[in-house]
C-alpha cells in the first residue's frame, strides 16, 4: 500500500510537475515577450533619444538660419531704403532737367523764330539786291541808250548848224 500511495503520489506530483512545466513554460513565453519588448523599448529609447537630438540640432539650425533670415530682411530692407531715396533724388533731378529742358526749349523757340525772321530778311534783301542789279542794269542800257542819242543829236546839230551856216 505504501507503494501504491508512492505512485499516486508520484502521479500526481508528475500531473503537478507537468501542470508547473506547462505553466512555467506560459511563464517563460511571457519572460521571453517581456524582454523583447523591453529590448524593443530600450532601441525605442535610444532611437528616441537620437530623434530628440536630432530635433534639438534642427531647432538650433532652425533658430540660426532665423536668426541670418531676420539680419538678411533687414540688409535688404535698408538696401530698398537706399533705393528709395536714390529714385526720389532721381525723380528730383528728372523734374529739375525738365524744367531746365522747358526753358531751353522755350528760348530755342524764340531763337527759331529770329532765325526765321533773319532768312525771310534776308531772302527780301536778295531779292531787292537782284531787283537793283537789274535796276543799274537797266540804268546802264539806258545810259548807253541817252549817250547813243546824245550823240546823235549832236550830229544833228553839227548838222543843222552846218546847214543853217550854209545858208
């Protein structure tokens, strides 16, 4: 009886044992998840960290080029307002030359209009000139023309007196 109490017991101790290895086995399976998922975690961590990194050094980067953003606005912005100011005096000279360029026109136009009152004097005068040379001209055929009779009323005298001393 003894022996048959041993094998029970060895029975159910082989039950409890296979019933402790089947639970241990759940247990070892959990350890074994359990610390997958704690390596998992801790490369999460690391990765975690160096994504942490990385944006901190994209944060500074993003701050200086800000930073170099801001100084390039304000260069240009003062170059745009040196631009400004170069056009106004620009425009100021522009409108000074363009009074000045009004004024020369205006006394260019005064100039043209002597200009064309000296050509039509002296267009008048070269026609006068050519109505005088052809006056003395004209003088001079006559003068021709009264020595011509002159002459020969002289001859008619000459011989008129010839004849009335004849007779």
């Amino acid at each position: 009886e003894q022996l048959s109490e041993m094998q029970t017991e060895l029975s159910e101790t082989k039950v409890e044992l296979a019933s402790t290895n089947e639970a241990n086995n759940g247990h070892v399976a959990k350890l074994n998840l359990l610390t997958t998922t704690i390596s998992k975690l801790k490369d999460d961590l690391a990765n975690g960290e160096n994504v942490a990194q990385d944006l901190e050094d994209n944060k500074e980067l993003a701050e200086a080029l800000a930073s170099q953003m801001s100084e390039s606005e304000d260069s240009a912005l003062a170059e745009v307002e040196e631009l400004v100011e170069q056009l106004s005096e620009m425009q100021t000279e522009l409108s000074e030359t363009k009074v000045e360029l009004a004024s020369t026109n205006e006394a260019n136009n005064g100039h043209v209009a002597k200009l064309n009152l000296l050509t039509t004097t002296i267009s008048k005068l070269k026609d006068d000139l050519a109505n005088g040379e052809n006056v003395a001209q004209d003088l001079e055929d006559n003068k021709e023309l009264a020595e011509a009779l002159a002459s020969q009323m002289s001859e008619s005298e000459d011989s008129a007196l010839a004849e009335v001393e004849e007779l």
